[in-house]
C-alpha cells in the first residue's frame, strides 16, 4: 500500500502545482507526504470539552504540563514533542515567541486567551517525556459543543492532521450529539482509535461496568467494526492511565507504517474533495456578469492602495525592523487571501514563514507590499481570464480545467 498512496501523493502534487487555485491543497499534500516519507505520527486527544482531556495528557506525559480548571479551559491546539523542556507561541503573522512554562496558560487558557483573539496558531511544547521517545507528536486540542464556537472550529480543523485518535468520554455524562457528530468527523480522517473513558474514581463499578459496555456496543456500530477496546481511567487519580499508554506504544512500535498509511488515505481524499469544491467556487466566481467582474476588481485595487499606505505610513524605526517587517508581510498575506475569498469566493493560498525576533530588515517593506499585490493582481487577472479578448486562451483553460477535474474526480473514486 505504502507504494501506491506515495505514487498518488505525487501524482496529487503534480496536479495541483499545475493550478494557481489549488495551492492550499498543495500546500496540504506536500505536509502529507513530509508525514508520511519521515513517519511522522501525531496521537491527538479530542473529545467535549469538560471531559478531562488536559488531564489525561498531563498523566499520560507523567507531568503537569497543561493547565485544567473547573471551566472550559483550552482555547488552542497544543502540540507536544520530546525535548528539553521548553514552549514556543505561534501566531497568525508567523511570529514565534519562545514563552516560560509558567506563562503558557495566558496562551492556552479561554479565560485569559477568550475566543483567541490573541491570533495564537499552536502553542508548541518541548518535554523530556518517555512516552514522547519514539519521536511521536503529542496534541491536546480545544473541547467541542461548549459556549466558545471558536474552540469547536479549532478542534475539528485540527482533526485532519491527525493519525491516531484519543477520544475522551466522561462518565458523568452519556454520550450524546455533539460527540457522535464529533466522532463520525474524526472517522474521516484517522486511521486508529483509543476510547478513554475518564473519571471512574466518581462512579461505582457496576456501574461503570454498565456505562462501559452501552458506549462499546453503541460505539462499535458506529465505527462499523465488531469491537473496540474502552480504556476505563481516572486522569485524576492516575487510574489506568498506564493501560492506555502502554497500548499507544505497542502500536506506535508495531503498526505506526499501516496507521500513517491508512490515514494518508483517508487525508488525500479529503484533499482532493476539497480541490475539487475550490474548482467548483472558481466556475462560479467564473460566471459573474462582466459590470460585477469590474466592480470586484475595482475593490481589490483599493484596498491594494491601502496596503500600500498603511505601509508607507509606519514609523521609520518599525521600517528598519526586520521582524516587525517580517510579520507585517505575513499579516499582509493573510488579509489578502480574506480579501480573495470575500470578493471571489475562492481560496487564495500564501506561504507564512516563521519570524524570527532577531530578523534583520532586507529591503523597503513598502515596495515588498507593492509587489506582493501587482503579483496577485496578476494572476487574478490570468485565473478570471478578466477582459481577456484571445478566445483560444480562454478555451485551453477551461479544457485545461475540466482535464484536472476529471483526474482528481477519478483519483477520488480510486481512492
């Protein structure tokens, strides 16, 4: 198998580079093929929130490296890796501030990061944890179905880039909607599944053992397998805790190819639905009438012209700032592709590097804006084919198009 998806990876990848619209998927395919070339295994722990899921991680780990409250308390994906123990904050504009481990809650925490309106992309966690050895890349996620639709977002977005599921029941409450939905999403893309189900130490045994064998049987049918192991564990007692790991580890040794071969699976063909809903948005944005074409083109070039002020207009100081510079170019691409999907209705995908705090100034940041823009411009103006009058280019592209549908459409069958 490992053979056959690497030759689909690729041949995903030869197709998407061939189109300016499918640069997030391929973006997204060139992650997955990192994965899957180097083994790269990420074990994520996901569930509603209040079941404990920081908790868990925290015992899993052997240490208490998250924070846990009596309310909902993740707001960003954490990522955990083995190393000397340490954290870094990423945010939106590509700037990583390394952070004191006594300071990752005003990061990760609802209440001091509400909605994460501090633009935090992950906070990633160095630990010297045993369990981390194998080179596995540990992730607690926000809780699903509380009041912050923003945490729900984050956690289902994070959902794809997992390989192995941790999914984290509670007995202080059946298993209801918001977990079934949750569930059947995180089907789609993880290729193995470990059902925690967390604070027994409140609950007596019979009916723990009453509470654990309805959510086997209801969650075996809708896994569509026969069986499935329920780890039954207290966080807080550190109360079973070991079973599961222990389990996490044999696979991790044994099956780590066939779990990243199968999820590589069941990504790309996410991908490639995703690739061909952005083509259907392009087809659309295709048929506006050419008056509301002008219009849309008339918007972007202003605001282009407010990008180019607002940059003209910083401080001097902040201009020879390599990393205020730095980050205001990755902020610039960002409202840029929000712009695009606000006036087109299409993905328009920007590479964001890392800043760096000691980046050197390399260049006028106004001229850098202004010719990020004219390159966009650019090829919105090839992509929407605007006011272009040779009827053979105009034909090549959309028998171009329809060629890249019909393999992607064909892949995804196959697939």
């Amino acid at each position: 198998m490992e053979n056959n998806i690497l030759e689909r990876i690729n041949e995903a990848e030869g197709l998407f580079a061939s189109y300016e619209i499918t640069g997030k998927e391929l973006a997204r395919v060139r992650q997955l093929k990192d994965k899957l070339e180097n083994e790269k295994m990420t074990v994520s722990v996901i569930g509603q929130f209040k079941r404990g899921k920081s908790a868990l991680t925290n015992g899993i780990l052997g240490d208490k490296i998250l924070p846990v409250g009596i309310v909902p308390v993740t707001a960003v994906v954490t990522t955990i890796e083995y190393g000397e123990k340490g954290a870094a904050v990423h945010f939106a504009n590509g700037v990583v501030k390394e952070t004191a481990f006594e300071d990752i809650h005003t990061y990760v925490n609802e209440q001091e990061n509400s909605d994460n309106h501090l633009g935090v992309t992950k906070v990633a966690i160095k630990c010297p944890s045993e369990f981390l050895k194998s080179g596995l890349t540990f992730v607690d996620t926000p809780g699903v179905g509380s009041m912050h639709e923003n945490n729900t977002e984050e956690a289902y977005n994070f959902v794809k880039e997992s390989d192995a599921v941790i999914f984290t029941l509670s007995v202080d409450s059946p298993i209801n909607q918001i977990e079934i939905d949750f569930l059947k999403n995180a089907k789609e893309y993880a290729a193995k599944f470990y059902f925690a189900v967390n604070k027994i130490d409140v609950i007596d045994p019979e009916d723990l053992d009453a509470y654990i064998e309805y959510c086997r049987k209801f969650i075996s049918g809708l896994m569509e397998v026969e069986d499935i192991h329920m780890f039954a564990v207290s966080a807080k007692k550190n109360i079973g805790v070991d079973e599961l790991k222990e389990a996490i580890l044999r696979d991790c040794a044994s099956e780590s190819r066939k779990i990243l071969e199968q999820s590589s699976r069941l990504k790309l063909h996410d991908i490639i639905v995703s690739a061909l809903s952005q083509i259907t948005l392009y087809r659309s944005a295709l048929s506006m009438p050419g008056d509301e074409f002008d219009q849309r083109f008339g918007e972007i070039k202003e605001f282009f012209e407010f990008l180019h002020n607002e940059a003209a207009g910083l401080p001097e100081a902040l201009k020879k700032n390599g990393a205020v510079c730095e980050a205001h170019l990755n902020d610039v691409k960002n409202r840029l592709t929000a712009k695009v999907r606000e006036l087109f209705g299409i993905d328009y995908h920007y590479e964001i590097g890392e800043v760096s705090a000691n980046g050197q100034a390399s260049g006028d940041i106004v001229a850098k804006i202004d010719a990020l823009c004219e390159a966009l411009n650019t090829t919105l103006n090839t992509i929407f084919m605007y006011r272009e009058e040779n009827a053979y280019k105009v034909v090549r592209r959309i028998n171009d198009l329809n060629r890249l549908v019909r393999k992607l459409v064909k892949m995804r069958d196959e697939l």
